[in-house]
C-alpha cells in the first residue's frame, strides 16, 4: 500500500521538476541535449503523462488506505 504511493510521489516529482526546470533537469542537461521544455512535443506529452500516472497513483492508494475492511470479512 505505502508502495504504489511512493511510486506516485516519485512520478510527479520527476513530472514536476521537468516542467519546472528544477534540479533533476538541470542534472540531466549536463548529460543529454536538452532545450527548453515546450519546444519538443513528444518531451511535454512524457512528463504531462507521468503527472497524469502519478496521481492516479496516490488517489489510488489513498481510496485503498480508507477502504473499510469489512469487505475481507470471512463467511
């Protein structure tokens, strides 16, 4: 359970950060050739992407997290 919610915090950090020119893209600049962010589409629809999973995965996990667990109930 706590899982998934990592895996979520982690995607939008990296979505975030990318979109935003934080600190993991200055980073990767130094190794791959990249330009500003909105000048390759395919870049901008990656990130937004992973924006999109991340919170899928936290809003998953949270609605997991407050499940009642009557509905593991043994008959």
């Amino acid at each position: 359970m706590i899982r998934p919610f990592l895996f979520g915090v982690t995607l939008i950090y990296l979505a975030l950060d990318n979109i935003l020119d934080g600190p993991f893209r200055e980073f990767l600049k130094t190794y791959f050739d990249l330009k500003e962010f909105g000048t390759n589409t395919r870049e901008e629809y990656l990130y937004y992407l992973l924006l999109f999973l991340g919170l899928s995965q936290i809003i998953v996990s949270v609605k997991e997290a407050f499940r009642p667990d009557n509905t593991l109930e043994e008959e």
